[in-house]
C-alpha cells in the first residue's frame, strides 16, 4: 500500500481535523440512507411515530452509518489515493491516521449500538450492526476488489436502513420491510453504474472491477436498464402489501417510469457507440430524486389516509 500521510510539517487546524473526521462518515451517504428510514417508520406505525422514538433511531442510524464509512475508508485509502473523485478524503491527504480513523469508527458504532438497544429496541440494534459488518467485511474488504457484482451484492447493506426503522417502530419484521428492502437493493446498481460509467477511468485506475470496467457499456447499461424495470415492478407491489392507496400508487407509477426512460435512453446511446457520460449523470443525480420522492409520497399516502 502507498503512502499517503503528508508532512509532518504541514499545518492542520482544529477545523481542518474535524472537518476531516466528518468527512470520514461520508455524510451524503448517510443523508440517503436516513430519507428512507422515516418514512418507513411511518408506514410501520400507520401514522407519525412519537418524536423521540425518530430521533433516537437517527441518532443511532446516522453514528452506525458513519462509523460503516470510516472504515470503508480506512479500508480503501490506497484506492482513494488513486481516483481523482476521492484523492481529497482525509486519510489521502493526512488529516488524521489510519489508526486514529479506526478507532474513530469504533467509537462509532458503539456509541450507535449503544443507542439504539437502549433507546430503541435490540433487533434494531443487532439490524444496524450487521448492515456495519456486512459493508466491511462482505463489500469492503472481499467484493469490491474482486467481483463484478460487488456493488449488487454489497448494496444490501444500505437497504438495511429501512429494516432498522420499521424494526424500531414494530420490534418484528415482516414481508412489507423486506419487499422495502428488496426495492432499495435493486436500485443500487443502476444507481452506482451510472456513476461508475462518469468515473471508469478511475475504477480501471484503481483496478476495481466495476462493472464499466470490466464489462461494455453497452452490456452495463443493458444491465442498469433490466434493474431499473425489475425495481420498478417491486414497487408497484409494495402498494398493496403496506395496504398504501392512489398517491403511492401514482407516484410510484411516474418515477418508475421517468427512471426507467432514463436508463432506456443510456441503453440506447450505448447501442449507438455512444459513451455519453451526461446521459449516465442524468439518470445518477435522477436515482437520488427517485428514492426520495418514492419514500416521501409512501409516508404521504399514510399520513393524508389516516389523518
């Protein structure tokens, strides 16, 4: 591995030091993984749950998250320190150690098992630690260096969020969280592809083996196109599991369908030897917009129905 410390010499603030650490937590990541969990528990509780019951799970949700992405760092900053899209993460450019990062993570996660067993329940706590293992151990440390499918495989972790909040609502699982789990895993990798497909150079780089890497555009966007579909079916049977009415049907019908227009129009650039990157960003920055919306019209649907 690289060094990738910086002088000694050079000068790091308290700012600066805190900042990194933040950065460590990779706090756009987490804002995703939390816009799915409130709604979730809304739908699991019929209603608004109690505020605190909300804040204790993203409190505990948003620190498990965050010690999961400090050590994907750790991890990864010899990767890191190849891309241009992730040359400036703290433990590239020295603003902490590697050591002081782990240890970092450590405190993290218990801190958020911690919280969520006493705040919360226990299975929420035991979901959110294993969606913790699961990124490092799984993702992290095995798939995203060898396999083709690391990031379909390794995308369950961020679809346990919605588990974590229906588990804290309910204290019990059941088949509506696991199809809510099932829609998120299947968004992933049209998700991340898009992004890989703007950032290949730096995947080949790296020699990670993302599927723009090591497979042809055309056969990627194929892929993200067949993903897109498979998704947008499963969220039209999460309507009549959650017992959800017209506004989450509708919504999920036209981001459904706007999404998967959008992969059939990279689909067809590639078909014509097209790599057109800002088709790829299109349907990347779109993909964020999608989960969104999804997961807000579903806490809406509950909310308008029943209140």
């Amino acid at each position: 591995m690289p060094r990738m410390t910086i002088s000694a010499t050079t000068p790091r603030s308290t700012a600066d030091v805190l900042k990194g650490y933040v950065a460590l937590t990779k706090p756009r990541i987490i804002e995703l993984l939390l816009v799915t969990t409130v709604p979730t528990m809304v739908v699991a509780a019929d209603g608004i749950p109690g505020l605190r019951l909300i804040l204790t799970t993203l409190v505990g949700g948003t620190l498990a998250a965050g010690g999961a992405n400090a050590f994907n760092m750790v991890i990864d900053r010899d990767i890191d320190a190849v891309m241009q899209r992730t040359k400036r993460r703290p433990l590239v450019t020295g603003v902490m150690s590697p050591r002081a990062a782990t240890v970092f993570a450590v405190v993290l996660e218990l801190v958020a098992f911690a919280v969520l067993a006493i705040w919360v329940n226990p299975l929420s706590a035991w979901l959110a630690l294993s969606a913790t293992a699961f990124y490092v151990f799984i993702y992290t440390m095995w798939l995203k260096r060898r396999s083709k499918q690391n990031i379909v495989i390794g995308g369950a972790a961020g679809a346990v969020p919605v588990l974590v909040g229906w588990a804290a609502v309910t204290n019990s699982l059941s088949w509506t969280p696991v199809l809510l789990f099932a829609v998120i895993f299947i968004w992933t990798p049209p998700h991340f592809w898009a992004l890989a497909v703007r950032y290949r150079d730096d995947y080949e780089a790296a020699h990670v083996p993302m599927m723009p890497v090591v497979a042809s555009l055309r056969r990627t966007t194929l892929e993200i196109l067949v993903y897109s579909v498979i998704m947008w079916a499963l969220t039209m049977l999460i309507g009549p599991l959650a017992h959800l009415g017209w506004i989450y049907a509708s919504a999920a019908t036209v981001l459904g369908g706007l999404f998967t227009l959008y992969a059939l129009r990279l689909y067809r650039h590639a078909v014509s030897n097209r790599a057109d990157v800002a088709e790829a960003m299109r349907l990347f920055h779109f993909s964020i917009t999608y989960l969104t919306a999804l997961f807000v019209f579903m806490a809406l649907d509950v909310l308008i129905r029943f209140h």
